[in-house]
C-alpha cells in the first residue's frame, strides 16, 4: 500500500535512497529542507507541497547576502577613491592609475551592458595585464597591484552584488549598503565623486540582476551561480526518479532537480518553477517551463529541443514548431498538435491517444512500432514541409474535398514505421543491393527481414522496403546494410560474381531490384523471407512474381473480361450468407474497375492479380495454387498501398482479402 504523508510537517526529513516511496501522497506537505537524493519517487503525489529553504537557512543566506552587498559597496568606494587620483594626485603614478582605472571601469560597464558578464571578465582580465604594464613602467609594484587589483575588484563587486540580489533577493539592502559607503566617503572629506561612483556601480549591479532574472542569455553565469547559491539547504530530488510524479501547484523555489528523471511527471500551475536548479533536464529552458505551467504553446517555436519524457497532456500546441526536437516517451494525449511542424520530429514509445494532428506536416517524423495513435483525430495532414524551391506539402489524402475519418489516420500511417526503409540514390547496383540484404538477413535472422516494395524515385534511385519484426534496431540495421553495400559497390563485376556463385536467391533480388528501376513501383509477395528468397518467382524482365511489366499491360476492357471468364467457371457458394471465392472475388473486381483512384495502369494489374486468384480458386487446396493466391493477394495490398484511407477500394480490399485469403486456408 502507498504510503501516505499527505498535509503533514516533513522540514528537513531524510528520504535519501529510499525505494518504497512509490506511488507516495505527498500532496499539500510542508517538505522544506527535504532530502530525496536518489529516492525511487514514481508515480508520487507532490501536488500543492511547499518546497524551499528551511527559515533557518533562509536567514543564513541573507546574512551572507548582507555580507556580500557590504563587501561590494566597499569595492565600489576604493573605485571612486582611485579615480579621485585623476583630479588630485601630483605624481605621474597617481595619474596614471586615475586614468587607466577610469578607462577599465567604462569599458567594463559597456561591455557587461552590450556583451554580458562573461565577456566582461576579459576586461577584469586585461586589468592585470595593465597592472603588470605599470609595474615596468613605474617600477612601483604597490601602484600594479593597486591597478590590477581593484579593477579586477570592480568586477568582482558587480558580480557579488548581483548574486545577492538574485540569491536572495535582497535589492534593498544592497542600495543600503553600498549608499553607506559612499556616505562615509564624503564623511571623509573625499568628495561627492566617490559617493556618485559608488552609487553607479549600485546601479549596476541591480541591472546585472534584473536581467539575470528576466533569464537574458548574457547573464545565464550570474543566474547560475545565484541559483545554486539559494538552492543550497534547499528541498533536493538530485537523481531521484519522478517519473509520472504530480507538481501540480507546488512551490518549488530553490529546489534542487539535478540528474533526476522526469519522464511524464506533472507541472500544471507548478509555482516559481523558475527558481529551481534544474541541471540538465528539460526544466533548463525557459520556455519548455513556462508551457508546462500554463500548457499554452501556440505558435512556438522548440525546434531541436531534447523534450524526452515531457508530459503534454491537453496542452495546445498549434502551430508550433518541433522540427528536429526529441518528443521520445512523451505524454502527448489530446494535446492539440493542429497545423504542427513534426518535421524530423523523433517520437518513439510517444503517447498521441487522443491528440489532434489536422494539418501537422509529419515530414521524416520518427514515429515507430510503439508510438500510440489510437483515437488521433486527423482530418488531413501534410507530408513535406513546403519550401521555395518545391511548394507542394503533398496533403493526405490528395483530394482537398476529403478528409479522414476517425480511425483512418493510424490505418493510414501504421505501414510507414513497420518497415525498413533503405533508400539509394547516386546510382544504384542492383547485384550489391542484392548481395547486402541477403548478408544483413543472414547476419540478423530475428530481425525477420521481409521485402514489401520496392518504389522507384527519380531517374535512378530506388527505396527498397522491409518489413521487421517488433522491436529490431532499424538505425542499426540500415547502417550495417549501407556499409556493406556501399563495400560492395566498390568492387568489380567479376569481384561480385565470385560472391555469388550460382545463388539463386542473390540472382532473383538482384533482378528484382533490376525491374523496379525500370518501373514506378512494384511489390513483393508478402512472406518473402530472406532466408527462403528463393520463393520468389522471376518470370523475365516484365514480369516479377505475377505483376505486369510495363509492356505486358493489355486493355483493361480485355483483362476484365478474362477475370469474368474465369469467375464463371468458380462455382457459387454453397451458402447464400456465406459468400465463396467466386463471390467474393466479383465484389473485388467491381470495386476495383469503379475505383476513381487507381490508374488504368494499376487497375489492369490489379485484374491480373485478380485473375490470378480466380484460376488459383479452381482448387484452393493446391500448395501451388495457395502460393499463387498468397502472391496474388501481397500484390494487391502493395497495389492499394497509398490510397486515400477513405477511399471504397481500400475499405472493400480491407473487408476482402483477408476472407479470400481464409477460404484459400492462408487465414
């Protein structure tokens, strides 16, 4: 049973470690100062907690705070004593640390004002190469010192300054500080300018901080070191586990979130998530905070975001921009993805239950076997992210008068990330394609590689399809087959047919392989197993396993009539409810010769494979003719392969073939 510590007092607790804490209720507790260092904390319950410093470390910190603001007025007031050096010093010494102290400090504030703090420590820096130039020039090692010392100082102080004005939030004891050392200044007798000086690099420093806290890029090494430096005694989850823990509406000021995972875990109205110390996690960026606190993300742009594990859920996303971004097991439930750039997009193990992609362009997106699409709802979507060059998105389906319905996007789209895709281009060898898929199915036999199609694109490049089984490394698959083919390609016509010796199956691929470059598209029977490859049937250069070449393509009204012909001579089912082949097979035929999508190309080799099915029904029972008939119905599908989800072919071929399949006992 889940341990339940839910609106109790846990300040200061120690939890470091500890395993039995998942699934815990945590909710509306008072965890200050807690220590979760490497606790198991899936599933837990952290909704409303108050999170932070103890009071005790709290005070410690603005006691340090209160030190550093006096430590930097001080420095600021040494700055305006050495600038007094310019209007009353006597000797060339006195002068010139006047004027090069005056020089260092304006280019100090402009370069922290344009360039950020970083850039500004080169000045400091330079102070004492400056120093070290004085020395030999004066030979007065006090003056260097003095020089390189308190310009370094200058820095120095507006960095102390700012932290504690970020750390712990303490402006005003800053500015009463350092207007406390001016004041003694002018009580000395030195003048108003030291005072004025002081007062500047107050300002200063108050800037530095403000942007630091408006989180300006140029500051991020003040915001560090003030965060880190007010996070310390504060409540730490460093390297626990939250994953599918619950934020919502805790205050998280200065806790610590190093090296924890965070997959899926919840940050709706989370408080002051911007004063955590987030390490490396996604909690760093700015903007991933603010959209997991508001679950607003509109038109923004995350692109290359490392967002693995972020939970979205219900968040709007509209047009925003992931290209390239790794959304990896994040929870993306009826997230709002509408008009969506997931180009390049990587969403592997990605829960989408739920979400609406209408319009998204899903361009080379890294969907895979186990990203979630059950109950998308997806009217159309774009393939290809427009450009000048080529402005077409390619819309699905291509009828802008259509749309899917509910269920058809996943239909649609499950095909594209159960395959290997390998594509070639810059020429392509057919007998080293060959040679390379049956070596990868050799070396991998529980990848279970099974060619699907075969699509020709462009003049002289072709993407070879394979179907896998769950679970295999694609990534490492391809890159193994491209190493070996691009190995094989190098060598010589004689060199690969000493590697092939006679093997049938190297020679049916390679023929294959050899046709497809010369027609659009075809495909491969379904079980066309690399370790049996020898059941392909290669029948010449036109016709690959029963498909029609692009010379054997006869009049549709012809082939039809064949297809009838042969129906006629099935017998009729036995059973008026329960159709036969002959039955269903003329169902096919009218959907196939009525469909508005396929080419007069495509239906003539669609009919053919029908034909095919009819003369194999004669004796359903034949090994032969159940081989045939299973050719004939892998051809079918790859034929249909592409189509409008919506389309009345695809929805008779769905209702179809698996019936006719069963009756030739392929079931």
């Amino acid at each position: 049973m889940a341990l339940d510590f839910s609106g109790q007092n846990l300040r200061g607790r120690n939890f470091k470690g500890r395993k039995d804490l998942v699934g815990a209720n945590f909710s509306y507790a008072d965890i200050r100062g807690a220590n979760f260092i490497n606790a198991n904390l899936t599933g837990t319950n952290f909704s409303h907690v108050k999170a932070g410093l103890q009071r005790r470390w709290a005070i410690f910190l603005v006691l340090v705070s209160w030190l550093l603001s006096g430590l930097s007025g001080l420095i600021w007031y040494l700055n305006g004593y050495l600038l007094l050096l310019i209007f009353e010093g006597s000797l060339l010494r006195n002068q010139f640390m006047g004027w090069t102290t005056l020089i260092l400090l304006i280019a100090f504030f402009f370069v922290t004002i344009r360039q950020g703090v970083s850039a500004s420590l080169g000045v400091v820096a330079g102070a004492v190469t400056v120093g070290a130039s004085v020395t030999v020039f004066l030979g007065d090692t006090f003056g260097a010192g003095s020089v390189a010392g308190v310009v370094a100082g200058a820095g120095a102080g507006g960095l102390i300054a700012a932290v504690a004005r970020v750390g712990a939030g303490v402006a005003a004891f800053v500015t009463a500080f350092i207007t406390a050392f001016a004041i003694a200044g002018v009580k000395a007798g030195a003048n108003t300018f030291v005072g004025a000086v002081a007062l500047a690099g107050m300002l200063l420093s108050i800037y530095i901080g403000w942007k630091a806290m408006k989180e300006d890029e140029k500051y991020s090494l003040i915001r560090n070191i003030a965060i880190a430096f007010a996070a310390t005694g504060g409540t730490s989850f460093r390297g626990a586990d939250l994953t599918n823990a619950d934020f919502t509406q805790a205050t998280l000021k200065s806790t610590d979130f190093r090296n924890t995972i965070l997959i899926c875990s919840r940050w709706h109205q989370a408080k002051m998530l911007d004063r955590v110390r987030p390490g490396l996690t996604y909690l760093q960026n700015s903007q991933v905070r603010q959209l997991l606190v508001t679950g607003q993300g509109q038109d923004k742009n995350f692109d290359g975001q490392k967002l693995r594990g972020i939970n979205l859920q219900k968040a709007n996303l509209a047009d925003a921009s992931f290209i390239g971004a790794d959304l990896s097991e994040a929870n993306l439930q009826d997230a709002d993805l509408s008009r969506a750039k997931l180009k390049q997009t990587q969403l592997d193990g990605t829960d989408l239950t739920g979400a609406t992609l209408t319009g998204a362009y899903i361009e080379d997106w890294g969907i895979t076997n186990t990203t979630k699409l059950h109950g998308v709802r997806c009217e159309y979507v774009f393939m290809r992210l427009p450009t000048k060059v080529d402005p077409d998105p390619l819309r699905k389906p291509d009828n802008k008068q259509e749309i899917f319905a509910d269920g058809d996007f996943a239909d649609f789209i499950k095909p594209i990330f159960d395959t290997l895709d390998l594509y070639h281009n810059q020429g392509v060898d057919p007998r080293a394609v060959a040679i390379a898929f049956k070596n990868l199915a050799e070396k991998h036999p529980e990848a279970e590689l099974e060619i699907v199609a075969m699509e020709k694109r462009g003049d002289d490049k072709i993407l070879l399809r394979a179907k896998t089984a769950a679970g295999s490394d694609k990534s490492q698959l391809s890159a193994e087959y491209f190493d070996d083919y691009n190995q094989l390609k190098a060598l010589s016509q004689s060199q690969q047919l000493l590697l092939v010796e006679k093997d049938k199956r190297i020679i049916s691929l390679e023929n294959m392989v050899d046709t497809a470059l010369k027609q659009p598209k075809f495909y491969t029977q379904g079980d066309t197993n690399m370790s049996d490859i020898s059941g392909i049937n290669i029948e010449g250069s036109s016709n690959v396993s029963g498909i029609a070449g692009n010379n054997s393509i006869a009049n549709l009204g012809t082939i039809s009539g064949n297809v009838s012909i042969a129906l006629n001579q099935l017998p009729d089912a036995t059973d008026a409810e329960k159709p036969g082949i002959k039955e269903l097979l003329s169902q096919l035929q009218d959907a196939i010769i009525q469909s508005t999508y396929l080419s007069e190309e495509d239906k003539a080799e669609a009919l053919e494979q029908v034909n095919s099915l009819a003369e194999a029904g004669k004796s359903p029972q034949e090994p032969t003719k159940q081989k045939t008939a299973k050719t004939a119905i892998t051809m079918l599908k790859g034929i249909f392969t592409g189509l409008p989800a919506i389309a009345s072919l695809v929805e008779a071929g769905n209702k179809l073939l698996p019936a006719i399949a069963k009756l030739f006992g392929l079931g």
